[in-house]
C-alpha cells in the first residue's frame, strides 16, 4: 500500500501545482465526503444483512456521495493558472513566442525548458542541472535569458512549438544562441 499512498501523494501535489491551493482542500473535502459515504454504504449493507434495513441511512450515504462528487467538480473547476517557480539560482520568465523572439533581437542568448509537474525526468533534471549554481553562472555571464514553457496545464502553444521541432512531449531544452540560428537541443 505505501507505493499507492505515494503515488496518490505526488498526484495530490501535481493537482495543487496545476489548480491551487484553494482547489486542493476542496479536492480532500470531496475525499472526505466520499470516504464518509461509502462508510454509511457499508452499515446499510451490513444492516441489510442483519435483517434490518435503514432508508435514512442509505439516503444519508447516497447524499453524501453526490456531495462529495460535486465538490469535486468544484474543485476541478477553481483551477488557477500556474506560476513560474523560481526554484534555484536561475531566475526564470515564462516562455512564450514573443519573449523568446524579443531576446533574439536584443541578442540575447535564450534556455528554453519546456516542462511540466507530471514529468519526473524534467523534475530531476531541473534539480541536478538545471538549479545548478554553474548553470545560473554562465548563463548570466552570457546575459542570457531563461524562458520556462510549463505545459503543466495543457497549452496549445507550448504544444505546436514542440510537435514543430519533432517532439511529443516533454522535456526539451532548448538553447538560442547569441547570433542568431537554429537552436540547440
């Protein structure tokens, strides 16, 4: 079981990241509401077995389930846009076509990472090099700029940008040089 409580954790931290915290403690509302119901589930049928049987608890199970499925949905619906973290010593911006073409002309180099909360290779490859003080160095020695394009959330634009380039998903990095050119992956 503690492999499904862990996968159920980060599940539940991926959801806070892609819709806030406020959507969050009504997502472990809904949790509670429909653990509640299906208990008042399992007395009815225990009662049922027994011989004696309970309307008004099988209604309170019942209500309590549909609550907890509404609240649900409420939940998914609060979702809140993602922020740009600044985790590490980069200080990132969002990615969008524009930013990247506005440090081109400023003749800028650009890193570019296109990533999301979901994805556990982008998550360790941030921490190991990504985070890393050298990385933030020699970008800043090159007056670099360093966009993030998080497709946590699905984004159209992040995905057109990625299927362009070949790629079906994340993670991409991609670096602009100074000059000019085609980028590196």
């Amino acid at each position: 079981a503690l492999p499904m409580y862990a996968a159920a954790a980060w599940l539940l931290w991926v959801f806070a990241r892609q819709a806030g915290q406020t959507a969050l403690i009504l997502l472990l509302a809904a949790s509670l509401l429909a653990a509640l119901g299906l208990w008042l589930t399992g007395r009815v049928q225990s009662r049922r077995a027994q011989g004696r049987g309970s309307r008004s608890l099988a209604a309170a199970g019942l209500a309590t389930l549909a609550l907890g499925v509404g609240v649900a949905g409420v939940a998914a619906s609060q979702a809140e846009p993602p922020a740009v973290s600044e985790s590490g010593p980069l200080h990132a911006r969002p990615w969008s076509p524009g930013a990247v073409a506005e440090a081109r002309a400023a003749g800028q180099p650009v890193l570019v990472n296109f990533t999301a909360d979901w994805c556990v290779t982008c998550k360790i490859n941030e921490r190991a090099a990504l985070s890393s003080r050298k990385v933030a160095e020699a970008l800043e020695a090159a007056d670099g700029v360093y966009l993030v394009a998080d497709c946590t959330r699905r984004d159209d634009a992040i995905t057109r940008d990625l299927e362009a380039r070949g790629r079906s998903g994340v993670p991409l990095y991609l670096l602009y040089p100074a000059g000019g050119g085609e980028p590196r992956v």
